[in-house]
C-alpha cells in the first residue's frame, strides 16, 4: 500500500509505530512537534538523525528532540551521511519513503510537501544488517555532545539573504494534449473500477488518469459520480470545440445528408491538426483514442451519435 501526502501519510505512520512493540526512528530531518504525534504511545526507543550545523541553526531540526529522548528514555544518534527517512520495527518490517518527520513532510494539513512512503513486511537479513549498520555507525548523543552543539548553533551568526521567490504556479492547461482526453473505454468501465472492481492493469492505469483528469473526489454515489463526470466532460474545452466542428461540418461534394457529421478519418485529420503532443501522434496511433472518444461524446450527449454506415467508415453525427 502507498501513503499519500494530505491523504494517509501522517496516519499510515501512526498506525505504523502503534501496531509495533518498539521502533528506530531514521529521519534526516526531524521537528519535535510531529514526532510527538507519531509517537503519541511511546513505540520509539531509538532515533537516528542528519544534525548537520546548518541543520540546527536554520531549525529545519529541532534540537530540544535531545530532552524530549532523555524524558522518553530514548536513544538518540547522530549522523550527517543520514539521508533516509524510515521506521524499523527492529525485526522484519519497515515503514519509509521520502518524508520527513517534519511537519511538512509527515504532516497532512496545510502547505505540505508532496511525499510518498511504503510499508514493507518480511525484509531480509541483509536489509535488517543494513539498518542495524547505520546505528553502528551513527555518533551516541550524550549530554557533552549536546552542549557542544548548543555552544557551536549560538556561535553562529546567520546571513540575511533576500532570495527572489518563483513559487510553482497552479498548472497551465494545454487542452489540447492528448492526455485531455479519456482513457479508459466507457464511462461505465471507469466507475466500476472507481468502485473498488478489480481490473486488468492497462484498464486501472487508464481509470486512474481519468479520475484525475476529470477531478472525481472518492466517496461519491453513482447518480453523483455519473452526474459530475457528465458536466466536466461536456465542459472541457477540447470536447466543446471538437462537438462545434461535427455540427457545423459541410459535406465537401455537398451532399447535405452528410453535413453535421464526420468520417473516422476526417476526424483522426482534425485530431492531427489541433493535438500539441509532441512529436504529433500518427494517424494508427488515434485510432483507440477517437473511438473511445466516440462512445464518452455519444454516452454524455443525446445530440451525437455514431455508426458505420455501409459497414465502412466510423462516423460520428449531430443529430438534434
């Protein structure tokens, strides 16, 4: 199972720690006001952890974790290569990933990092040696080792610097990307698989770009679910302009009981024109996208319709 940042993350790793008899907490950084959360039933016994200088000065660590292990009876460990952020039952299982015992990382509320951890049972003797060599190699913080640091953090007088911001901006959609479009064959397909229906793995890649692309919370009721995926489809900017072009589509030997409707390859021709991938998709690889296409449109909107008319070209038709 993955964990998710602002979904299960914080709780996955608690649910971690207090189903385990004792943990060693590895975190390369770590703020005291998650690992209290975390640790809420006292599991952890043993924490190793990054404390570069730079660390501690600029807070990204907490060093009043020192007290907190001594109040808890917890072993604390020093050591500068750590980079991994993982917790060891001390046996065969393991919970780890890219987060932090941060607030950020760990956390799930507010402006969060976006991380990913696993869980992991039955690890090998050769991995359990792993964890157990980066203790041994890790430096025991004692109450010297504390002090020195503390004398070393308040001698250090930081620069100011007044670094420009470019935040990442909520994304710019190009509408017309392949990936704007459907993938999976049929809306129904997509909501039995929302529903918890196991599917071949092609089919459950497919479904889970569409709940994305379609922005379909959990939890919803199929009236709900349909109704919601209905307005986001019908609205998306790429399906709105390819409807507009089968309606006003003239027949070119003015043939007028062809106009308002359009012929498989007149449309894999319009989907080459109008599509931003790059490079622009061949006309074979379309294929699968316009039919899908097809059945979503005629699916969402009585106004369409699509058949093989002589059993020779797909095409798509308004009707109303």
């Amino acid at each position: 199972m993955l964990y998710r940042s602002g979904e299960n993350l914080e709780h996955g790793a608690i649910n971690f720690v207090n189903n385990c008899e004792t943990v060693t907490l590895y975190s390369a950084y770590l703020k005291l006001d998650e690992l209290k959360k975390i640790n809420e039933h006292k599991k952890i016994k043993q924490i190793i952890v990054r404390w570069e200088i730079e660390d501690l000065c600029r807070k990204i660590s907490d060093i009043e974790l020192f007290l907190y292990c001594k109040e808890n009876s917890i072993v604390l460990y020093r050591n500068t290569r750590i980079h991994l952020k993982a917790f060891w039952d001390n046996k065969s299982d393991v919970f780890f990933g890219s987060a932090n015992v941060t607030n950020k990382g760990l956390g799930e509320n507010g402006n969060f990092n976006f991380e990913l951890n696993g869980a992991l049972k039955g690890i090998s003797f050769a991995d359990q040696t792993y964890f157990n060599k980066l203790i041994l190699d890790s430096e025991y913080v004692t109450d010297d080792l504390y002090n020195k640091l503390l004398d070393l953090i308040e001698s250090v007088v930081l620069p100011t610097f007044d670094f420009p911001k470019l935040p990442t901006p909520p994304p710019t959609v190009e509408y017309f990307l392949i990936n704007q479009l459907p993938m999976t064959t049929s809306p129904e397909l997509l909501f039995e698989i929302y529903s918890g229906q196991m599917k071949n793995e092609i089919e459950m890649n497919c479904a889970a770009h569409d709940l994305e692309l379609y922005r379909i919370p959990k939890g919803l009721t199929k009236t709900v679910f349909f109704d919601q995926l209905k307005q986001t489809f019908n609205n998306h900017p790429f399906i709105l302009e390819f409807k507009v072009t089968i309606k006003n589509s003239v027949d070119e030997l003015n043939r007028t009981d062809r106009n308002g409707s359009m012929t498989f390859g007149s449309v894999k021709r319009w989907f080459q024109d109008k599509t931003t991938t790059v490079p622009t998709p061949r006309s074979f690889e379309l294929n699968d996208y316009v039919n899908i296409l097809y059945d979503w449109i005629c699916h969402f909107d009585n106004c369409y319709s699509h058949s093989i008319p002589g059993g020779y070209s797909q095409v798509i038709k308004y009707i109303c």
